[in-house]
C-alpha cells in the first residue's frame, strides 16, 4: 500500500481522514499547514500528498508549486480536499500546477478512497510552464477563495448569533414560567423578553375568544399587532409570512388540553427569517408557554375551589375569614369600624326531609344569591356551613346606622318567599352581630363572639342580637381550663392515643397517627377541639409537643422489643413548633434512637407555607434523617402548585370535609379525584381523614387513594389496647372487609 501525507489546518479533518486511509492499509503522514507538509515531504518522500486549499503559513496551491518545482518532490502526486473550490479559475490554476484530482469536502468515505486509487494509479501531472502567470492566478484565487471564505464565516456567525439570541429568549421565559403564578403577568413578559431578549422588532399574544377570534392579551415592541391578529384564526399549524415591507411574521399556535387557546406573534426585520432550525426553537417557546397557562389555569381552578363553597358559589370559611382580617386591618388604619353578622337558616333541616336533598340545595343557592344582592360591594357573603352564612362588613364611619341598615336590607331581601318544586316557602333568619373594635379586635374573636350572639339570639327566638359581653362568659371558662391544662402538662397526665391508617387494597395496617388526649380528675375526658388550640394559644403546645414525639418514640421501642412489625407513626406539629429555630434539634433528640425512621410528621398545608423557604430548609433535614412529612388537611387550605412541588412532602391527607361530602356528585368527588392525581403525579401517597362508611372506601379505591383512616377502621386507642391489632395473630375481619370493598 502507499504512504501519503495529509496536510490540513483542522485537526478533526486530519484524524477522519488519516483513520479511513489507515483502515483501508496505507501508511499516513500528517501536516497541520503547508511549511510541515514541504518538510514531510522531502523528509519521506510520499507517493501523495492530499492537501487542504486554505491553510495558514503556505496554502494548498503554494504548496503543490513548491513540490513541482524541486526534483525530489516533483514526482509526488499532489491530490486537493477542501470546501472551499467551486470556480472555474480555482480548477484552472489547480490543472495548471499539476493537482491530479479535487474533492469537495464533505465526501462519502467510498468516493474518497475511490479517488486516492485512481490518483495513484497512473502518473504524477506535470505542471504548466507559464510561472508568472501561475503565481498572478494564484495570488487573485487565494484572494476570492477567503472572500468566499470570510462570508461563509459571516453568515454562519450571524446565525450563530441569532440561534444564540433565540435560546437565550427561550431559556428566560423558561425560567419566568419557573417562578409565574399570575397569567397576565406572564403573558406581559413572555413578550417583552422575546422582543429585548430574541431581538424581534415586535412580539405579541392573542387568545382566542369564544367567537373564534383572538383577543390581544400582551403585547411587546414597535408596531401595532391588531391588524395581523384579526386576519388570524385559532389552529394548531404555525404560519411564517412575509409583510409588504422587508421583513415576516410567524404565527405559533398555543395548545391547552388539545386545544388552541391561542397564538404567539412574532415579527423580524428580514424576509424569510424563520428558517428550520429558528422554527424548531420556536415552537418549544410555544409549547413551553402552552403548558404555563395549563398550568396556570389548573391552579386557578384549584385555588378557587379551595377557597370557595362548591354549592353557593360564596367564599367559604377560609376566604371569609382572610376577608375579615382585611376588613379589620383597614379599619384600623382608618380609625373605622367594621362587623361580622353570622346568620342560621331557620328549620332548614325541614326543608330537606320534605322536599328531599336537591330542593334544599336550590334553596341554599337562592339564599347565597339573596344575601348577596342586599350586602354592599365591598362586603363579603360566605357560606360557613350546611346552613350557616356569614357576612364580612368592610369598615364603616356609624356602626348603629349601618349595621341597622343592613339588617333591614336582608330583611327585605326575604320578605318574597322563594319558590321550591311549585311552592312558595318562607325563609326566616337568626343573626348575630359583633362589631370591631368593641367586640373583639382579631378575626378569631370578632367572629366567635358574632356567633355567641347568634346562639343567644336562637335561644331567645329573637331575629337579630348584637354581641354583649356578659354573653360570654366562657372567657372565665377558658382561664380555669388553661390553668387545668397547665398541671396536667406538668403532671404528666396527657395521654398518646393511635388512630391506624389501613391500606386500602390490602386492609393492612399501613401506619399510625398519634393523637394527644387528656382526662381531667375532674372534667373527665375532655375533647380535643377544646384544649389543643389553648395549647397553640398559650405556648404550651412546644413542651406538649415535644412530650408527644418522645411519647411514640418510646411507643415504638416498645413494641419492637415485643417483636412486632411497627408501622410509620404520625406525630402532629402545629405552626409554632415549625417556627422555632431548635426545631429540626428538638425533633432528632426527642425521636433519638431507631424509632426516627418510623416517624412522620404531620403538617398542615397553611403552616408549610408562611415560610417556604426555612419550611423547606428544616423538613429536608429531617427528611435525611428518616423523618417523613405528610401535609395535613390539604385542600382547606391555600397551598398553591409551585409550593407543593418545592416542599419535601410524601404524602397528602384529603381533609375529612372532602371525605364526608365525597357521595354527592359534583366539586367535592371531583376535588377528591384531583386531589389523588395531583399526589400521584408528584409520587406522594394519598391519605383520607374521616372515613366512616364502606361506600366511601369503595369510591376512595375506585379513585386511587392508598390510605383510609377514621371511625370505620377504629376510634384512636391507648398503646396497650392498640398492640393487639399490631400483633400478627391480630383479627383479620376489618382487613379482609377493607380490602373486599
């Protein structure tokens, strides 16, 4: 086989090449420009030279003339590969200097080897004799080969730089879509990075109406937008024109849930400007700001539900009660005055055994819509419960007027009696009022006293009563209770009881929750609902909880040392636990010990959020540690999407007003089902609280939940009573009943 010499200034060009003539049997020299290509080849003497065209310090043309020209290289067949040699005058100069064959860079690896055996296969070309003709052609060649050259480099730089301005665009509006949790806001700057970002003269987004046309929601740049967006249609296929002028548009479709919501407009100042690689980068753009505005759109379905009542349409609970404390806020401020009127539907409960549950829904809705109509604007209705309703009066200068005033507006508001299935029925109210500040300063307070006199107010059959303090004397109550509880704390008489969680395809117990009790010497067994927000108000909560997570580490430990399977065990933390900076140390040190990687801790939604950030700073820690995190009652809460991606969560506890509320078609299955994809889709496991009937865990493992816990599965019990159903020889009637459902 021969040798031959490679000369060319790219190295990846250089080992290709050397690597294919290798395999195919040759011996291969190798020169990084002309001067060490000459050098090479009167050092060895190689049948062929194949040699690059532009090259640094002598180029290819230069280099075949030096060869020819000595005795002892002119016999060497010189042989050209490059990109740059389309011209008459470049093959002309080429034949005259005695090049035997020219090969345009890229080719196939068959051709080349093709070439390099015909070249050596017959005689060397001997050069022209006309020298100084040779060296004026060579010397224009050259010149027009790096203009060539030089403009190739330019363009391919410019749209280097383009593809780099349009990446850059994409990577920002990824990165806005990261941290966007309002649509206008996104769509707003979606479009002025595409016009400071990507260089477009002008961007814009129109979505599409139910008219079919598009609306312009946002807008960026120079020119007006209008004209192009009404020529336009909601579609799925992009469109790339040029205007009348020197430059195009592209029209990129938005897709939500398979269809077109909308379209993004863009506008270069050169024709033609769109090409497959631009477009490429483009309809990403568009596909990423389509799955923002589904996503967007999902939490807005989310947080609305979470924050209103599915049968009303009111605010519930929740957004009345972050409504109240705006309304004081600005009463304050302003020196103002503001009020809570808490209203009961009088034999409500009659309406529904008479008439059945559908008639009661639609008068629940006339009511909702009736008290809205007589409160002002700036008021807010709410629905509080199955047949209690609230208002939120936004501050106001002459409490007794208004408050009169209003009273007599709902009056008139049901002086017509509302038609049920073809009859007339007659809606009484009972109303408490509270007004602020002399009723009470907090939300908490104005509220609970609203509803004292609205409990007074029914038991003295009267149609409204306004808050008077002797109405309560549970404030006494409350003192010698907190006092109580201190002691018991001291004494050590709070009690752990547990609550099993079952799995709901097996009916195994899947895990515990700790639930804190208290029997007083006196009051008896006392109900949570009553001491454990005095725990939160006092401060008592930090020792009471830090008794409970050493309580079920020592629970654990116990059992283990009886040989029994412990399952995960749930201890509740409240907001002032997670506030404090010892947390994360006094968790480890009080579940010290094996038992850390069979705790969990329950959290709920609106405590993880407050602050996102040192929430998630401490949870991680403790997550590393073994300690899991379950978010508890989720949905009552305002925990948006973006949140609950970031927290370190593992699983979700549907919130036991979903559960009970779950039979009724409508909002509350359909929060559920969301609720269980949403975890699912995270890889948390699902939990539902209150579970008290066999047809709930039926629908519940029709829509995918994993957990069941409540009264069906049993009452929260002390720790030696709970060892029987932890044993394996334990009954295995509510786990075959679980798991036939």
């Amino acid at each position: 086989m021969a040798k031959i010499l490679i000369a060319d200034d790219h190295r990846a060009n250089r080992e290709a090449l050397s690597a294919l003539l290798e395999a195919a049997g040759h011996y291969v020299l190798s020169a990084a420009d002309g001067e060490q290509a000459l050098r090479l080849a009167r050092e060895h003497a190689p049948e062929l030279v194949i040699s690059d065209v532009l090259m640094p310090h002598m180029d290819g043309y230069e280099l075949t003339r030096r060869l020819k020209l000595e005795p002892a290289t002119a016999g060497i067949s010189v042989m050209f590969y490059t990109a740059y040699f389309g011209s008459q005058d470049a093959k002309q100069l080429a034949q005259a200097l005695g090049v035997a064959r020219v090969l345009v860079k890229p080719s196939e690896n068959d051709v080349i080897l093709g070439a390099v055996g015909e070249v050596l296969g017959r005689r060397p070309s001997a050069p022209a004799d006309a020298v100084g003709d040779l060296d004026r052609d060579h010397l224009r060649l050259m010149v027009d080969q790096l203009l060539e050259k030089t403009g190739a480099l330019e363009a391919q730089q410019k749209r280097v730089e383009r593809l780099n301005r349009t990446l850059a665009m994409l990577s920002s509006i990824n990165a806005l879509i990261v941290r966007a949790d309002d649509r206008q806001a996104l769509l707003d700057e979606a479009c002025r990075i595409a016009v400071e970002k990507g260089g477009f003269r002008l961007a814009a987004i129109g979505i599409a109406e139910r008219s079919r046309r598009l609306a312009l929601a946002a807008r960026a740049g120079e020119g007006s937008p209008e004209r192009e967006l009404e020529r336009l249609r909601p579609g799925t296929q992009a469109m790339i024109w040029n205007d009348a002028t020197a430059g195009s548009f592209v029209a990129l479709p938005l897709i939500v849930s398979d269809e077109p919501a909308g379209v993004l407009l863009l506008y270069a100042l050169v024709r033609d400007f769109f090409d497959e690689e631009e477009m490429r980068l483009l309809h990403e753009l568009a596909g990423d700001i389509s799955f923002a505005l589904h996503h967007l759109a999902q939490k807005a379905t989310m947080d609305y539900l979470a924050y209103h009542d599915s049968l009303t349409d009111l605010p519930n609970r929740s957004l009345f009660t972050d409504r109240m404390t705006q309304a004081l806020n600005a009463a304050r401020r302003e020196k103002r005055f503001a009020a809570a009127i808490f209203l009961d539907v009088e034999r409500f409960r009659m309406v529904n055994e008479t008439f059945g549950r559908k008639a009661g829904d639609d008068m629940l809705r006339t009511i909702g819509a009736r008290l809205r109509t007589a409160a002002r604007e700036q008021d807010t209705v709410a629905r509080m419960g199955a047949d209690h309703f609230a208002v939120a009066i936004a501050p106001f200068d002459r409490p007794g007027d208004t408050t009169h005033w209003l009273i007599d507006r709902l009056e008139q508001a049901f002086a017509e009696p509302i038609q049920i299935d073809g009859v007339e029925l007659r809606v009484n109210l009972k109303s408490g009022i509270a007004v602020f500040p002399a009723d009470g300063e907090s939300t908490e307070s104005l509220c609970a006293n609203a509803e004292t006199a609205l409990s007074k107010a029914k038991e003295a059959n009267q149609r409204y009563l306004f808050y008077a303090p002797e109405m309560n004397a549970r404030v006494a109550e409350s003192l010698a209770m907190e006092n109580r509880l201190r002691r018991a704390l001291e004494e050590g008489r709070l009690a752990l009881h547990y609550q099993p969680k079952i799995d709901v395809k097996t009916g195994a117990i899947a895990g515990l929750e700790a639930l804190i009790r208290w029997n007083d010497p006196e009051l008896g067994v006392v109900p949570p609902a009553r001491f454990v927000s005095l725990l939160e108000e006092t401060g008592m909560i930090l020792a009471a909880g830090r008794w409970a997570l050493r309580q079920a580490a020592n629970d654990i430990r116990h059992w283990q040392s009886l040989g029994i399977a412990v399952p995960r065990v749930a201890v509740n933390v409240s907001a002032i636990q997670l506030r404090q900076k010892d947390f994360v140390d006094s968790v480890l040190e009080a579940v010290s010990g094996s038992a850390e990687q069979l705790i969990d801790l329950e959290i709920t939604e609106s405590v993880l959020v407050d602050d996102i950030e040192e929430s998630t700073r401490k949870l991680q820690t403790l997550r590393r540690a073994g300690i899991e995190v379950s978010v508890d009652d989720f949905g009552t809460g305002y925990c948006s999407l973006s949140y609950l991606a970031r927290l370190p969560v593992d699983t979700l506890k549907i919130d036991r007003s979903f559960v009970v509320r779950m039979g009724e078609a409508g909002y509350p299955r359909n929060i559920v089902a969301m609720i269980v994809s949403l975890a699912h889709t995270l890889g948390l496991k699902v939990v539902a609280e209150g579970v008290e009937e066999d047809a709930q865990v039926k629908l519940l493992k029709e829509l995918g939940c994993d957990q069941i816990q409540g009264f069906l599965v049993s009452l929260p019990l002390p720790a030696p009573q709970l060892e029987a159903l932890l044993r394996p020889d334990a009954d295995s009637t509510l786990r075959l009943r679980i798991a036939a459902a």
